[in-house]
C-alpha cells in the first residue's frame, strides 16, 4: 500500500513539474501587464431630459430613467496604429482615467440635482394635499395645482440650465483629455491622431455649450 502511494506520489510530482515546465515556457507562470488587458475606451454620453413621472393626488413624483446613459467607444486600434511607447501608453491610461473618473463624478451630481428637485416637488405636492385634507381646497383645485407643480418642475430642470452645464463639463473633460494626449506624441503621431478624431469627433470632442 505504502509502495503504491509512493509510486502515485511520484507520478503526481512528474506531471506538476511537467505543467509548470509548459507554464514557464508560455510565460504562464510570471504574467506581465500586457497592454491588450487594457481597453482604451472613451465614455460615450447620451443625454436626454430626466424621463418623469408626474406626480398626482395619488402618486408622487418620480425619476423613470435619469437624463444620462453611459456606453464605451473602444480605441485600441488607434493606439496600435500610433505605435507609442510603453511609457505613452501608461501615460494615456491614466490621463483616460482621469476622465472616467470625472465623468463619474459629474452623472452623479447631476442624478443629485435631479433627485433634489423632484424631493422639493413631492414636499409641494404635500402641502397641496393638506390642503385638500383641511378642505380649504377642493379635488379639481388640488389636481390643477399638481399639474402646474409638475410643469414647474419640468421649466425648472431647464431654465436652471443643470443640462447645459454637464455637457459643457463633460465636453470641456474631452477636451482637456485630448490636449494631454496630443502634447506627448510626436508629429506624425499627432497627425494620424488628429484625422482619428476628426472621424471620431462627437465621441471624442463634441460641442461645448
């Protein structure tokens, strides 16, 4: 039985150092940071106005879908073509890092103001229904007063300019992303980066408002 175990023992150890060899040959064993476990990708935005649901004298107001939807544009390929460095590559990485982060930031205060307005909205609706509760309203009085509260909500979000004001943020981001990225190349580099851009410019640059 021990001669057995000893025999299966050993078999085991060949096939480990076996697996290891291999492992060792392909590079399994000592991973590097490869660039391809990156993906460079710039955050596409899609802004519409907050959907919202008016609020009622028997419902509040509510959010449907925040006025932001978040998708990525892969630009690997261009990066390839560009041929940079190792040390450029990092260094876009961060610098398009810095942009996901800032774009975090700004859909969440955006979502913020939108969630504050519709908080303030609901408290109004509130007061309306004491009213109504105190009968110093009637049903037809409260439902016209809740339907100009929720038009009033509505001219708010867009007259306060809460729209406007993040798609300037995020376009001035892009901007600033892109001036980074052109400072460290060559010029040829920025050349070819450039007529990328141009076809990618709604992605990559876009108005600024």
């Amino acid at each position: 039985m021990k001669k057995a175990n000893f025999k299966l023992a050993s078999m085991i150890m060949m096939m480990a150092a076996l697996i290891f060899s291999a492992c060792s040959e392909s590079g399994i064993t000592n991973p590097v940071n490869n660039e391809n476990d990156f993906n460079f990708e710039m955050p596409v935005i899609d802004i519409q106005k907050a959907d919202i649901k008016d609020a009622t004298i028997e419902n509040e107001m509510s959010i449907v879908n925040s006025a932001v939807t978040n998708g990525n544009y892969n630009f690997n390929q261009i990066i390839e073509t560009l041929g940079l460095t190792d040390t450029q590559k990092e260094q876009i990485r961060l610098y398009l890092n810095e942009h996901k982060e800032f774009i975090v930031t700004k859909t969440s205060d955006l979502a913020n103001e939108e969630n504050a307005r519709i908080i303030d909205a609901n408290i109004e609706r509130q007061n309306i229904l004491n009213e109504l509760k105190n009968e110093m309203i009637d049903d037809e009085t409260a439902t016209v007063k809740i339907t100009a509260l929720n038009a009033e909500v509505r001219n708010d979000m867009d007259e306060t300019g809460i729209y406007a004001d993040f798609e300037r943020d995020v376009y001035h981001s892009r901007f600033e992303f892109n001036g980074k990225v052109k400072d460290m190349l060559n010029e040829e580099q920025t050349e070819v980066w450039n007529r990328y851009i141009a076809r990618n410019n709604s992605i990559f640059l876009g108005p600024i408002y």
